[in-house]
C-alpha cells in the first residue's frame, strides 16, 4: 500500500525529523555509533545516487538515511558485524521488526505537534522502504559484498513485509463465520438505537426545510439512541445533550445537530440508505426492510454498511478547518487501525501520552488525548470497540474498520501516511518473475471467487459485489468491471497489486506499448492467481486522465456457485456509475450537484451534456442489479 525508494522519500521530504531514526540516533549506543559511522562513509555515493533517480532529492535522501542508521544501530545491536555492505536476512528482519515496534511506540505516545508527531507516525511506512532502497543502491553501485542468497532473503524479506503493510499494522479482516457474526451485529447497542430509530420513523416523519427534524419530535428520536433531551428554548446553563440524570438535568435543545449522537446516526441511516430525506419528510429507503427482517446474508450485509457508515460519521466527518479535530480524527483513526491488530494499544500507554510530549506542548497534549479517548469511550458503549487494558475491536467488527479506515487516500488526508503521487520501481529489487497461468478449467471445476469492488474516493460510495470463476483471466474481468460501472472502454487500464510497489498488468501488444516494460501482459494470469486467498487485494486503474481507481477486495472463496445461473453474476452493489469523462470522483461530484441544483452556474450544461430531460433528476445512489446482470449476461 505504501510507496517505496526515492521518489517517495522525495515526496515526503521530512520522514526522518522527530521520527524512529531520529530516537534511535539519541540514545548513541555504540551500536548506533558504530553504525553512523558505517553509513556516513557511503553517504556521498548514495545522495548522488538517489538524486540519479529522482532529481533534487539531496534533501529527501539524507532524510531516508536517518531511518537507515536507525535500523543499522539496531542490526549491530544484534551482530558482531561493523558492515553495512552485507547483511544477515534474519538479523537485518529482527532489526527492521525492532524499529517499526519503536515507532508504533511513538504513535501511541501521541506526541508533537499538539498531541501527534505526524513525523512519527510517516515513518512507519518509510522504515521498510528506506531500507529497501538501501539494499538497492548497494546492488546498483556494486557495493553489496555478501552473497547471492543472502541479498535473495533480503529482498524477499523487504517485499513481503511490505505486502503486509509493515508501517504500523494496515487490518488483517478474519474470516467470521456468518451466523456469528450475524449474532454480533445483531447484538450492537449501535444496531439496536438504529433499529429504534427506524421503526419510530415507520413510513414517515416531517422534517423541515434543511432536512432535519422538527423540534417537537427531537426528545423522542433522541430516546431512540438512548439520549434524554427535550426539544425548545435553549435555557442558559443547561446540560448538555448527552448527560443523562433527573428529570431536572434533562437538558434543553433547540436542534438535533446539538444530540451528536442523533445527529450522527441520523446521518449514517441516509447515508447507508435506510433513509431518504425529501424536502418535506424523511421515509424508509427501499432497502430497509432487509435491514430489519431480511434474510441472514443480506440481514448482515446491511448492518456492516450501516455499522461503516455511523464510523464516518462518528470519526472522520470534521471540520477541516479547524486542525485540532482533524488532530482528533487522525488519533481516532490510528487507534482503531491498532485496535484491530493482533497487537492492540495498551490505555495505560495512551493515557501516558500527554506525559512524553514536550513541556510546551504538554498541556494541549493531554487535552487532545483526553478528548480521543472520549470519543472512543463512546463508540465503546456502542459496542464497536472494549476498553479495559487495551483498546479491542470484536473480530467480527474489524472488517468495518478496515473498509472505513485503511485506504491511502484517507491516511494520507489525516496525516497519517504520505499522499500517493504514482507507482515507483523499488531500485535494485529483481523484476518479479513471471510464469505463464494454466489454461482455464471449466467454471464447474473451478472456485468461485466473491469481489467487492470499490471506487476509490466516490461520495456517496460507489461498489459493486461480483461472482467471478477463479480461473477468469484479467482481459474478462476488465471487462466484466467496465460492465459493472457503465464503462465504455475508450481508456487505458491497468491492475496493479502489492501496492504502488507491485507490478502492474495490462494488455500488451508489443507495438508503441504505452505501459512500458515495466507491466505484464494481463492475459497470461487469471483472477485467481493474483488474489490467492480471502482478504488479497489489487486495484484495477481506468483512464489514466481521470484516474478512476477501483480497490478489488476478494472476500470469500467459493468451492461452487451455490446461487447457480449465470457467472460472472453481480448480487449487490450500490450507487450511480459515473458518466465517462466525467472528471474523476470530484469531478462527477460537481455535475451530480449541478444538474440537481437549477441555481448552480453549470446546471444548463452539464444536463445537456448527460442528456437529461425537463424535471428528470440524477440519484447518485441508484444502482439496478438486474440491468446490470441482463448486461453481463448478454457478454459472457
């Protein structure tokens, strides 16, 4: 998922300040010592040969070789060794595993920077790259001494903790079994607030003009979430919406935004489209009933998007404005990220954090960390988290967080991760090898691989879930997305997995090849091959200009269609597909808002464009399964 080698040093340009090399160099053992010195006698070469790569770079090369004197201090910690020009795989992953430990220290310290030391935190995707890239100029410059097989479990070593996310632990989702995690869901006080809700809204509830509901009706919905409130004239002093007592402590409120648990459950209900908002009532969405009684599969489906849904809401829906919630929101994000680990934050640790900041930020410091863990005592009592020694997401509850929380985009947005500008090629790690897939079994001898995919960045989530054979070779299920999402096929496109620094597949033709060598011919692997397991992933990348990325995510693997019919089959999805050309996912935003809006300055164009007539609308959130599968059906 991460970036690796120069050009992403270059892009961060201050990995290593406040970072894990930055600890590691402080303490001066001999080891680091020792191990400074060692570096520092090849510095000149690599600055030259890291601005080789990606000119200007002197600055984001030196940064890169404080992570590394870091991990070297702690390699020589480990050996008898004083050369950094040939390294023991076993010692250099222990050193490595050391280091990144030191760092996720650091994250839960939540120091710098008023509460976060963001540097800290980037360093945990940089450490595997920066030693990666170090590896790498060994080999390029001729300078690596050790052998053969010692640089082969090196570089394997390097590409398989980066597959895995080393940084800080990206979610591993477990597989629950159906009927449990039906139970567990099923069984959220969160789940059953949000039952309450909507069967106190039944077929319907006036709201007013802006959507919201009305002032006689708030002490009602907000008994439905558990919050006691009544709904007027604001008294002076009153207590605040979510403190719960006598009937004299009941405080007073003058909208539904003032219950933020309301008001975010409200949101996540139209957002997860239990509810619809029209300019006079709110009503069930078409789908509720599956919410409320449907069958176990579809039951749980809609209760994970709901449970999805309220967690944006809940963390991620702030005020960018104001950098001390986007502080929040980040603190939030990497404590459930953690929490969904198989090694999850201690409290004490986090509550030890205002401590280990620096004296003139100690004071914000503990009141930004006492403020996250708040929020995360509520989405405790919403059963979404346990806080007792650690904080603990329920296993069936971490695929929610990591569908809502481990994307690049989002990390990259808090601070958390560095923004993604393009692929980069590791330098001096082997081109992957390549062998030519196996003819196709026929679809009845093969599994059956269920894909969610999803478009990347799409407000109001745009994905798809889809039946594929195993054996499905790329150039089909190119084309069964470009069905899927209403695509024309007048782009390039690309899959790509392990991430930016994995390799890419594309249809080669051998003439004026726009992907350069650097890609595989997508016909010569099938669907299978590249995602071996429940839980792998890849992204499938189309037209290069409005960069339309689509996270493909296999969640289970099927010994048979049990549904049968047809395959490739879509049996869920939700929303529009966007219109080609259509600018990317902003870009589709701003004509969805324009062609709904008669007052927007582009309202008269863009409805010309798509072709719309008078008094039709466009619902970002339609999507018809049985078009999209009469579609399929007439391709395959």
């Amino acid at each position: 998922m991460s970036k690796s080698g120069r050009n992403r040093h270059k892009a961060k340009g201050s990995a290593g300040s406040g970072g894990a090399g930055s600890r590691a160099s402080a303490a001066q053992s001999l080891s680091a010592f020792r191990a400074e010195r060692a570096v520092d006698a090849l510095t000149p070469a690599y600055v030259r040969w890291f601005e080789e790569g990606s000119p200007g770079s002197a600055a984001a090369a030196l940064e890169s070789l404080v992570l590394i004197k870091a991990v070297m201090g702690r390699y020589m910690e480990r050996t008898a060794a004083s050369d950094v020009t040939r390294l023991d795989a076993a010692a250099l992953a222990a050193a490595v595993s050391d280091e990144l430990v030191a760092t996720l220290d650091a994250i839960a310290a939540l120091a710098g920077d008023a509460a976060l030391d963001v540097g800290a935190v980037e360093s945990t995707n940089f450490v595997v790259d920066a030693v990666h890239a170090f590896v790498g100029f060994l080999v390029e410059t001729d300078r690596w001494s050790g052998s053969v097989d010692q640089l082969a479990e090196i570089v394997d070593f390097l590409d398989t903790t980066a597959e895995d996310d080393a940084g800080w632990g990206y979610v591993d989702v477990p597989d629950i079994p159906e009927g449990q995690a039906l139970d567990v869901f099923s069984g959220l006080p969160l789940i059953r607030r949000a039952t309450a809700l909507l069967e106190w809204i039944g077929d319907g509830r006036a709201v007013t003009a802006t959507g919201a509901l009305r002032l006689r009706d708030i002490e009602a919905a907000a008994a439905c979430v558990g919050v006691a409130v009544r709904g007027g004239s604001k008294r002076a002093g009153s207590p605040t919406p979510d403190s719960a007592g006598s009937a004299s402590d009941v405080p007073t409120v003058r909208s539904m935004y003032e219950v933020p648990l309301l008001a975010q459950m409200w949101a996540a209900l139209e957002t997860a489209e239990l509810i619809k908002i029209t300019s006079t009532k709110v009503v069930p969405f078409e789908g509720t009933e599956d919410f409320l009684a449907g069958g176990p599969s579809a039951r749980l489906e809609e209760m994970a998007f709901y449970v999805d849904q309220f967690l944006v809401a809940a963390v991620l829906d702030y005020d960018p404005a104001q950098p001390w919630e986007r502080t929040l929101a980040g603190l939030q994000t990497s404590l459930l990220i953690a929490a969904a680990t198989e090694d999850p934050p201690s409290l004490e640790r986090v509550l030890a954090a205002a401590d280990q900041a620096p004296a003139a930020e100690k004071a914000m410091a503990g009141l930004l960390t006492g403020m996250a863990i708040s929020r995360m005592e509520a989405l405790a009592e919403l059963g979404l988290l346990t806080i007792n020694t650690h904080f603990r997401v329920p296993p069936a509850l971490i695929r929610c967080v990591a569908t809502v929380f481990d994307d690049d985009r989002l990390l990259a947005e808090l601070g958390l991760a560095p923004a993604a500008d393009g692929p980069d090629v590791v330098p001096g790690a082997p081109a992957p090898e390549m062998t030519k897939a196996p003819a196709p079994t026929p679809q009845t001898e093969t599994p059956v691989l269920q894909l969610k995919i999803m478009l990347n960045g799409s407000k109001p989530p745009i994905w798809r879930r889809v039946l594929v054979p195993a054996g499905m070779p790329l150039p089909q299920l190119h084309t069964v997305i470009q069905t899927l999402f209403g695509w024309f096929d007048y782009h390039l496109h690309e899959f790509r997995t392990g991430g930016f620094r994995g390799p890419a597949y594309a249809p080669l033709t051998g003439e004026d090849d726009f992907y350069g060598d650097a890609s595989h011919d997508e016909a010569t692997v099938t669907v299978g091959e590249l995602l071996p397991g429940a839980g792998s992933s890849m992204t499938y990348t189309y037209d290069f200009g409005d960069n339309w990325v689509h996270s493909i995510k296999l969640e289970k693997v099927l010994a048979s269609d049990d549904g049968g019919g047809q395959l490739p089959r879509c049996t869920a999805g939700r929303g529009a597909a966007p219109a080609e050309d259509s600018g990317g996912t902003w870009g589709w935003a701003n004509i969805v808002e324009a062609v709904n809006d008669p007052r927007h300055e582009e309202h008269k164009e863009y409805r010309e464009w798509l072709g719309m007539l008078p008094g039709e609308t466009l619902d970002p959130k339609a999507f018809d399964l049985e078009d999209v599968n009469e579609d399929l059906a007439d391709l395959f």
